[in-house]
C-alpha cells in the first residue's frame, strides 16, 4: 500500500524517528502505525515509549476527599477555554462530589443521579453543551476508600480548587495519625503524577502490556545474535527491568532514588509507630490515550466569519 507523507509524520511526531526509518516501518507494517512504533523500539530508533500519556484532549479532572473516602472524575470539551469557564468548573466540582457520594467506578449511575439545581447530571450535561457550545463528555470515574486511615488528592496543573490537567488519589490503610498519613500522603501523590506507574505491584501490571514488551525485549535481544537461551534470559532481565519501573512500590520515590515506594511507606509507618499500607492509587491525566484530532485553526476563523 501506498505510505502518506501524513502518515510518516504521525509516525515521526511519535516516536523521534527520522523520516527514512519512520517510511521504511510503515512499508514493513503495511502501513499500521501502532506496529510500526512497536517496531521502531524494537530498533532502538523510538526516542519515546509513553506517549499514551500525552494530553490529547481537553477538560478537567476534579478529585474529592472525604477522610477514608476520595473520588476523581475526568470530564472532557472539546477546548481548553471551556476548562477555564465557571459554568463548566462549577459542573464538574458538582458531578465530583456526586460520584463520591455514590462510591462507584461507573459513568452511567453518575449521569442518572439527581443534580443539585434539578433534573439528573445527564439534562444537565446536555444543558452544558447547548449554552456552552462545545461537546463535553463524563469520560470515566474512580473511587477508593479504606476502613481504617486516609485517602489524600493532589492536583497537578491546577485550573480551580480541586481540578486540573491532573488528578491524583493514595489510599493509605493505617491507624497512624491524620496528619502524618496526609504527609506521606502528598509526597506519594506527587510521586505517582510524575512518575507515571502503571500498576500498584508487578501483578498487576495489564498482561497484554506485559505481552507486548516482551516481544519488544525478544526482538531486541535476537539482534544480538547470541544463542536462543541467552536471549530468553536477555527477554527475563529487561521484562524484570520494565516491571520494576513501572509497577508503583517498586519505583524509586522521586524526591529520594535511594528508596523505593515500598520502602518509603515502611519506613513512615516505623517513625509513626503504626504499620502504614499503601492500599491502592488513581491517576487519571486529562485525555490520555485519547486521540485528538489537529484542525486548521486559520480555516476554521475564516470559516466562522464567512459563515
């Protein structure tokens, strides 16, 4: 099939590749850029492996706490000048705090739900997009609670109180103090916005992740050209790398490399002279892994006053 100068960029802009190696992939995948990435890694010529974690849409994420209780919410327009109208803020403050109260993981029960100023999120939303002008969507929602301890939130990129392009929950399961589960808390939340991880521990990390790293790590390795036991070992050792640095307790803390997560959580719990549990995380970052499509803004102004 033929390869487009579009598609060639698409590749380039994702992965780094030059322009050569970026056509000869697609040539070799019949033209899926998803396997072409794949291959370029496995080349060496991808600069990036995250890119699912570049913004793609716009919006808010909007977290609440409630002691043992946190939810975060993504909430998706079409523009970021919709993020910074009060209409649209005050939406999401109002869906957030709904979706705690309810507890689930589930977009449907939220959009059901009776609304503060009447009728259900759902009339609401729909009213939303009529004065606002733009498409907005509750994209997904996610609650963690503890029996015993805290659930503390960190926005990253703050728009207004409690939402921004990044939200952040930790569950710490303890009965050590409030105001040292908070600490720890923020620290571990600030981690997990920047650090990107993918699971709380190496099981559970997405199998089909797993599936295709190693199959990344195996092409790789049959470079080398070293016998077939060495290279399953070469595919044992990077899959072991890739968990450790992806699999949250694992990580290095980012404000001390010397530690793991696992060990700064240990080491808390010690100092406070209760045992503390990092039960479970969320991190939800505006619009990742959706596609966004690049429109000709020039074009569209014309557009509008031609219109």
């Amino acid at each position: 099939m033929a390869i487009t100068a579009a598609a060639v960029k698409e590749l380039r802009d994702r992965s780094g590749a030059g322009m050569m190696d970026a056509k000869k992939a697609l040539t070799e995948t019949n033209g899926d850029i998803e396997a072409a990435v794949d291959l370029l890694r496995s080349k060496g010529l991808a600069t990036a492996a995250k890119k699912s974690s570049r913004t793609a849409a716009e919006g808010l994420v909007g977290v609440v706490v409630a002691g043992t209780k946190g939810t975060a919410v993504e909430v998706n327009s079409q523009t970021d000048f919709v993020a910074k109208n009060e209409q649209f803020q005050s939406f999401v403050k109002n869906v957030t705090e709904i979706a705690l109260g309810l507890g689930g993981d589930e977009v449907e029960p939220i959009l059901a739900a009776a609304y503060p100023d009447g009728g259900t999120v759902q009339e609401k939303l729909t009213s939303n997009i009529a004065t606002i002008g733009e498409n907005q969507v509750i994209r997904r929602a996610k609650s963690l609670s503890v029996d015993a301890g805290r659930v503390v939130s960190y926005v990253h990129n703050v728009a207004a109180p409690n939402m921004g392009g990044i939200g952040v929950l930790v569950a710490l399961e303890s009965e050590a103090g409030e105001d040292v589960l908070d600490a720890l808390g923020k620290q571990l939340a600030m981690h997990i916005a920047a650090a990107f991880p993918l699971a709380l521990d190496a099981s559970g990390l997405d199998p089909e992740t797993m599936e295709r790293e190693a199959g990344i790590a195996r092409e790789k390795a049959a470079e080398s050209g070293k016998p077939a036991d060495i290279v399953e070992k070469m595919v044992e050792g990077a899959m072991k790398k890739f968990a450790k640095e992806n699999a949250l307790l694992s990580q290095m803390f980012v404000m001390d490399n010397k530690l793991t997560i696992e060990q700064v959580v240990a080491n808390a719990g010690k100092e406070a002279g209760k045992p503390i549990v990092l039960k479970d995380y969320v991190r939800f970052q505006l619009g990742e892994g959706i596609e966004k499509e690049v429109g000709d803004f020039a074009a569209e102004v014309a557009a509008a006053v031609g219109g």
